[in-house]
C-alpha cells in the first residue's frame, strides 16, 4: 500500500508570488491566507471562508524558509468551524501567561474567522 502525503505548492504548480495573500496583521510573524481554485490561479473573489477555493495557502510573513502550507477546501472548512466554536480558545489563555507557543495562530484563526463570518460565511 502507497502512503500519499499533501501535496506541496510545487506539485500543484501554483504561483505563490501571483496570489492574493490575506493577512492576519502587520509585520513579520503575521499570519497569510490565500485561496486558490482550479490550475492554481487565485480563487474568484478570494474570500476568507474559503468558497470557490480548492486549495487553501497559509504562510507566516517574513518567514526566511519561505514555508507554504497547503490545505483543501474541507481542512479549511473545519478550522474555521473550531475557531468559531472556541477550540482553539486555549491557545489565547497560554499568550496571557506569556506563552507563545500556540497563541500566534490562536489570534490569526481568530481574525480569519472573523473576517470570513463578515464575509458571509456563517450564513
């Protein structure tokens, strides 16, 4: 039996650079989302709930490795259904201790989904 992992950007033959980033914030460290259809061109409208994607982009700004993680459209869906429900609420507790370990992308998802619901998407 054959293992298949994700796919990269690269096996998709997307332009990470021809995308329409969505940023979380300001700055290095800040959370980019982009939304990709068919062919790797970006998705019409590019709205943050994902709708027309079928591939979701996320990076970190000002990362030196350059990283891009590749999520479809139902990884997507369902991360944006655990920000809404508060599963990641935790994460926002360790950043008030002072951790940061898991904070960053706790505020990130907290803002995408906030934009995707003023988007639309919860309806």
């Amino acid at each position: 039996m054959s293992v298949t992992g994700k796919p990269t950007v690269a096996e998709l033959g997307i332009d990470v650079a021809a995308q329409r980033w969505r940023r979380s914030g300001d700055g290095d460290g800040a959370i980019e989302v982009a939304m990709v259809g068919r062919h790797g061109q970006p998705a019409p409208g590019g709205e943050a709930d994902g709708a027309g994607a079928d591939w979701v982009l996320m990076r970190v700004a000002g990362d030196p490795s350059g990283r891009v993680l590749v999520y479809d459209r139902h990884e997507w869906e369902c991360f944006l259904d655990g920000v809404r429900n508060g599963e990641f609420d935790d994460a926002l507790a360790d950043d008030a201790l002072g951790s940061t370990a898991l904070a960053g992308p706790g505020r990130a998802g907290n803002a995408l989904a906030k934009e995707a619901s003023a988007d639309g998407a919860d309806e």
